[in-house]
C-alpha cells in the first residue's frame, strides 16, 4: 500500500482523478486556482478533515460490499498510473475488479442523497463522472463501477462506461491546464472571492484612483446592496407577519385553500453542545498543563481581507 506522505507527493506530479473536476470548473471543493496552489507549491498538506478520513476508512467496507453483491474480487493496486502520451494525467484507482474494470469507492451523507440516480443506473454526479472518466482513459480499462455509501446505511452501484469524446475532451483540458498554469508557475485567474483574497495577498497599503468603469462598478454595487437589503427587510417583515398568523392559530402548517402545503414552522429539537475544559482537567487529575500544551497544535486561519464600500 503506498504510504500516504508518498502518495501526496506523487498527486503533485500531474492531474489526477480527483483534480479534474476542478479543471473544469465542476467541482464543489476546489476551484482551478487552489489547484494551482496545490500543484506548485512544495508544502505537503497531510492534514485531513473528518469526512476525508472516515471516507477512506469506509473505502474498504464498499469495496467488500460491492464485491459481495455481485460476486466478483476486487484487488488494490499498489501503482501509480500515467497515460502514455502525457504523462502530466496520472492516476491512484481505488479498486481493480479482477477480469477487467476498475472500482470506485464513495461514500455520501444523506442531505447529497438526491444527486445520486437509482440503484444500478449510471446517473453519478458530473464531478465523479469526470473523475471515472479520467481513470478510464489514463489505465486503458474501458468498463467501470462506482458504489457508494450514503449515510452510513444505504449502498447503491453504478456502471459506467467509456465515454472516448468526454475523456479526450477532459484530458485535453488537464493538460492545458498543466502547460498552461503549472508548468510556468503562471496563476490561472481567480475566480472566487478567496481566490482573490489569496491571490492579492501581500498586494495592498497602496491608495489608487478608479477609472470611470470601476466608479461605475461601485456605484452599482452599492444600489445593489441597498436593493437587496430592502427586500431582505420585506422577508423578514413578511416571515413575521406570517409566524404571527399560524401562531395565533396555534399551527405549525400552513395550506392554500385546495389542501396543498404552504409552509411549515416547526420547532426543531433542542442541540447540546459540550466543549472540554483540558487544563481544568488536567489540574484537577495532577497533570501538568504544560503537558497539555505540548499537545496541543495550532492551526492558523488566514485573515479575511472584505471589499467595504464606502
């Protein structure tokens, strides 16, 4: 099994399965800047949040799934793969069926239920479709499956087949990306507020006047704003004067006259949440709280640097 360290060195050495959605601008995690980021700096992010962690403790579990339901094996493959005329697309599959394909393994909460199609169907999200695609074309396997796990409890499979136009047109893009972007260390344009935040980081103190286009630009933002401050102020007068009607007639539904639900007011259950006290604690059992301190990491959150218009 490759170890992780390596394997987060090595996805810095092309495009992998995972990054092209991000290339192509689908992807709900990471836009093409933060790819870019990604893939020219040196530092080796190890850090892993609890849905990437539990997702790979779980990739297993699917895999042992799906090879139970249809009575196949599935293999890890302990390689990394590169397409043979550029290089630059590589790929980490999760799982190989034995006889020929490749398995992806996902797992999904609940609330992401809908965008997933029946069971055995290929209707995937277009950011795993892309991803699969990927894979296929980069190892040559022209079959795949992708079984998932949403919410803990319900597993479904999926089939999905080359599609050679989607796979040269996604390749076609990850590679221009790469020489484009990567290659010459040149940042592709930011496209989110974050990105800009990142991007201009370190650019500032300076005082500039605006042309007649970007005082136009302000101008516009700040009836904009007023607009939508005006209408936010009307929802919550109309939320108001709606609560007050159904809580007078003590109602937590609301109809039209032919029965059909207008909306609800529910009161949702009350939520717990417990912080631990480490230095109390460890007074209180004969610790050290220099100890505790030893142990405790800092993570730190770059400061958000808003547009305030004046």
């Amino acid at each position: 099994m490759i170890a992780r360290a390596d394997f987060l060195k090595r996805r810095k050495t092309g495009i992998g399965g995972s990054d092209v959605a991000a290339v192509l601008g689908l992807s709900k995690w990471k836009t093409r800047y933060q790819l870019w980021v990604d893939k020219t700096t040196d530092t080796v992010e190890e850090n892993e949040s609890e849905i990437l962690h539990f997702g790979q403790v779980l990739e297993q579990v699917v895999a042992d799934e799906y090879a139970r339901r249809n009575h196949v094996k599935v293999q890890r493959r302990n390689r990394s793969y590169r397409h043979p005329e550029h290089p630059e697309l590589i790929g980490n599959i999760d799982r190989y069926i034995v006889g020929g394909g490749i398995l992806e393994c996902k797992t999904a909460d609940k609330f992401t239920a809908h965008l997933w199609g029946e069971n055995n169907s290929d209707e995937i999200p277009e950011y795993y479709l892309v991803q699969v695609q990927h894979y296929m074309h980069v190892t040559g396997y022209h079959e795949a499956a992708l079984a998932v796990l949403i919410g803990g409890n319900e597993f479904r499979q999926y089939e999905v087949s080359y599609d050679k136009e989607l796979a040269e047109f996604a390749a076609e893009r990850c590679v221009d990306f790469w020489q484009t972007f990567v290659v010459p260390r040149v940042a592709p344009p930011a496209t989110r507020n974050d990105d800009l935040a990142e991007y201009y980081r370190g650019r500032s103190g300076a005082t500039v006047t605006a042309t007649p286009y970007v005082t136009q630009l302000v101008s516009e933002l700040k009836e904009t704003k007023q607009r939508v401050k005006e209408e936010e102020t009307r929802a919550d007068d109309l939320v108001r004067m709606i609560k007050v009607f159904m809580g007078e007639n003590s109602a937590d539904t609301l109809l039209d006259a032919a029965g059909a639900k207008l909306a609800t007011w529910k009161q949702a259950k009350d939520s717990v949440r417990r912080s631990t006290d480490w230095e109390a604690l460890a007074a209180e059992c004969g610790i050290d709280s220099e100890l505790i301190r030893q142990y405790t990491t800092e993570t730190i959150k770059p400061g958000s640097r808003p547009l305030l218009v004046k």
